[in-house]
C-alpha cells in the first residue's frame, strides 16, 4: 500500500472546510459603536411612525437628522490619525 493513503475514518480537516459562523449565515459584517447607535434611532423613528406618533414629514426629518449626525461623526474619526500601541524598549543593565 502507498503511503498517500488516508483512512476514511480520520475526519478531513481542510482550509476550505473551516468556516466562521458569519460566513454560513451570509456575512453579517462587524458594526462600530456608531453604526448601532444610529440603527437604534432609527429603530426609534420607524417605531413611532408606525405607531402614528409622528407624520411621514417629521419621519423624513428625524431619518435626515440622524444621517447627518452619523456623517460628521465618521468625518471626525477619520480626520483624527488613528493611535497605535507603541511597544516600549527595556534597556539592559
């Protein structure tokens, strides 16, 4: 017998076949604290549209208002350079 020979009882375990849990259910991307809190308002504002608490108008506004926040908010953080961790250097006596 070769030596190429695998035994069917050993599981195969191959790049391919390892997979994320976000990979199987489509790729759910990560979100930044931004990002959630604007969901959240929005959430907020079709909640009360729904439930007739405010008009299609002011629905409108509040969905424009809260996009604009969330532009200069990401303006800001990308405008500020990042902060890297620095390893400091241990000198030997």
């Amino acid at each position: 017998m070769s030596e190429d020979y695998e035994d069917e009882s050993e599981p195969q375990t191959q790049a391919e076949d390892v997979r994320t849990e976000d990979e199987d259910e489509g790729g759910v991307p990560a979100m930044s604290l931004q990002d959630i809190e604007l969901l959240t308002k929005n959430t907020e504002v079709w909640h009360n549209l729904i439930s007739g608490k405010i008009s299609l108008e002011e629905a409108k506004k509040e969905f424009e208002d809260n996009n604009s926040i969330f532009e200069n908010k990401t303006e800001k953080s990308k405008a500020r350079p990042s902060k890297r961790k620095v390893a400091k250097k241990t000198k030997k006596t």
